[in-house]
C-alpha cells in the first residue's frame, strides 16, 4: 500500500490495483531540444524558480532534500504537463525539452480538478506534486504558489524515505483500513468539550512561547507550554495522541518548512528576474511575515471544532519555531526518530517525557 500525503487531502494508491500506477511506459522519443514547450510561461518561470529556491535555500535548511523526487504534474485548463518524473507512463504524449525547466515535458489531456494542491503517486507509483495553476488554487499568487509547490516537496520527501511507510504502519492507527483514508478520516475526538479545552489551551500557551521568546519571561512561557502539552496528552487515549502526534510531525513541519524557506529567501536570496517581473509577484520576506502572522493568529482564536485536522498544521509549524530556539540541531533527528516532535527538545521544563505510551487507555 501505498500511504499518500497532501496539502489538506490525502489519496491512496495500491499498487497492484491503480490503472496510473501499472500503465505501460511510453516508447522512447528522441530528444529534442527547445527553449520553451506548451507549457505557459508563468508556470514554467514558477517552477523553475520553486527548484532553484529548492536548491540555493531548502537544502540548507533540511540537508539532504534535494535527493527527494521532484516530479510535478501541473493541471491546465484542459492539459496536464508532466515534468522531472523519471518514468513517465503511456498516457502521455512527449513535447520535448524546455531548457528553462531543465526537463522533457510530457502531456496529457485533463484528469484532475484545477484546485488540486496534492502528492501522491499520480503517474507511474511516484510521488507526484499535482498542482493547479495559481488562479485556480488557495496558493493565488506566484510567491505563495511557489512556497506551496516546497510544501508539497517536503512531503515527497517524507514519502520517499525507505522506511516511512513501514513507521506509519507501526502507529498501528489504520484499524483495517488498507486505503490510506484513515489520515484523514482518523475519528480524533475533535467535538469533546475535554480535548477541545486542552487543545485550545494548549495553542495558546504554544503562540505566546512562540511570540515571547525575546523577553524575559520566554522560560515561564516555555514552561507553561509544556504542561499545556501534557495536560492535553493525558485527555487522549494513547492511540489518539499518536493520531495528534504524526500529524504536527508530517503536516505541521512541513508547513513549518514553507515559512522557513520563504524567511530565508526574503533575508538571503535574490529571485530571478523572470520571477520578479510576473505581475503577481510578492517578495518572499512579505510572504513570510503573512504566513507567520497567520499561523499565529490561527493559534490565538483556535477553535478544535471548527479547524478539525487543520488545526494541526499551525500547532506543528509552531512546535518547530520553537524546536529552532531551543535545540538548532533537531533537525537532524528528524527522520531517525519518529513521531513525536517534543522528543527533540534538549529538555522540557516542569514536563514529563512524552511519547506513545502515554495517555489514557
């Protein structure tokens, strides 16, 4: 089976059962070369620009992404453009190489919605980022498109370590469910006056450590944080936190990443000019001030009721800010010790270890 990570849906794919998945590949064309496909222009500067800021920024932050597959199937009005997959099925028709996406370009009458912001293995069992073009997506500019398409990524890379799937199995979370939906459909307690006031209380105390790390009282903020963290593990069952848990883990760090890089980018990268002339265009660093602004306030009036699994995104994104001010190495262990993110604090005040065995039964 194969587990399928998204933006805010998830898909799942067996691999004996998908028709994309055992389609045959294409017989093989020879090589072309042009400086441009049918792929429109804004959309090629776009992903060229995202696989650059790829590699100058996100590499830095998280050492050893640019290993992770880049695969991209962009969703046009009535075509779909494949592009850096290695195996490209029978479906598609090949319409050369762009050198300014340094790859062959494929093709394909539409399948999918123009909104979609997702990865799963959409062509050939490779984990796919299958995007709609700006205008059509949540992503409604080409700064934020281009940070989403790097959300999307990191999750290509979670997807491609050898033993993710194996690990998410172990949280033994599926109860018989051989999909994949159970990441979504998981029955987290959501509606519980009990989890809904230990959750909110708990991303309250998380937002004001995050905004209070520069004063005097950041350790009180810390310390209050983490009991809240505790209080709110012990209203769960042992499963549910471990739902809570990987979900601030893979969503939350990956949302965590897309502020980051854009930060960075506004501080230290120049984008080209083909990216600064598109008329949307918006700097990384007033794209990251929004996103950072947004998670908080997300944080402040949080409703668990309301937001559902979403909510896990701000928490997680928050949790790594925080990860960045107290241990700068917790990165590092970030795919050797899976998945609760509390474990890569150097030390917790006033809290007691957490991790899988605890909570309720």
């Amino acid at each position: 089976m194969k587990l399928v990570i998204v933006n805010s849906i998830l898909f799942a794919a067996t691999i004996a059962g998908s028709p994309a998945i055992v389609e045959t590949l294409p017989a093989a064309s020879p090589p072309t070369v042009a400086p441009a496909t049918a792929v429109p222009d804004d959309d090629r500067i776009r992903i060229a620009e995202a696989r650059r800021l790829a590699r100058l920024v996100g590499e830095k932050l998280w050492p050893g992404w640019s290993r992770a597959p880049f695969a991209v199937l962009l969703v046009t009005k009535d075509q779909e453009f494949l592009v850096h997959h290695p195996h490209p099925t029978s479906s598609f028709r090949h319409l050369g190489y762009d050198s300014l996406l340094q790859s062959d370009v494929y093709a394909r009458d539409r399948r999918y919605e123009t909104s979609l912001l997702a990865t799963f293995p959409a062509v050939g069992g490779i984990p796919t980022i299958v995007i709609g073009q700006p205008k059509n997506t949540e992503a409604s500019h080409s700064t934020r498109w281009v940070v989403t398409l790097l959300h999307e990524h990191f999750h290509q890379w979670q997807m491609s370590q050898p033993d993710y799937y194996s690990t998410v199995d172990g949280l033994g979370l599926a109860n018989g469910d051989s999909t994949g939906m159970w990441m979504l459909n998981y029955p987290f307690p959501y509606q519980e006056k009990e989890v809904r006031e230990a959750f909110e209380e708990f991303c309250r105390r998380l937002r004001d450590a995050v905004v209070g790390m520069r004063t005097p009282k950041y350790r009180d903020l810390l310390r209050a944080y983490s009991q809240a963290k505790t209080r709110l593990r012990d209203t769960l069952s042992s499963d549910d936190y471990a739902y809570l848990s990987f979900q601030l883990w893979q969503e939350g760090i990956a949302r965590y990443t897309e502020y980051v890089v854009a930060q960075r980018a506004g501080a230290a990268y120049r984008p080209t000019e083909n990216f600064e002339t598109l008329p949307d265009y918006v700097s990384f660093a007033s794209d990251a001030e929004q996103t950072r602004d947004h998670i908080l306030n997300e944080l402040m009036r949080m409703s668990l009721k309301k937001s559902g699994r979403m909510a896990f995104y701000y928490a997680g994104a928050a949790e790594g800010l925080l990860l960045d001010r107290e241990n700068a190495g917790w990165r590092d262990r970030y795919f050797k010790d899976r998945f609760y993110v509390e474990r890569y604090f150097k030390k917790m005040p006033s809290a007691q270890p957490v991790g899988e065995e605890r909570g309720k039964n």
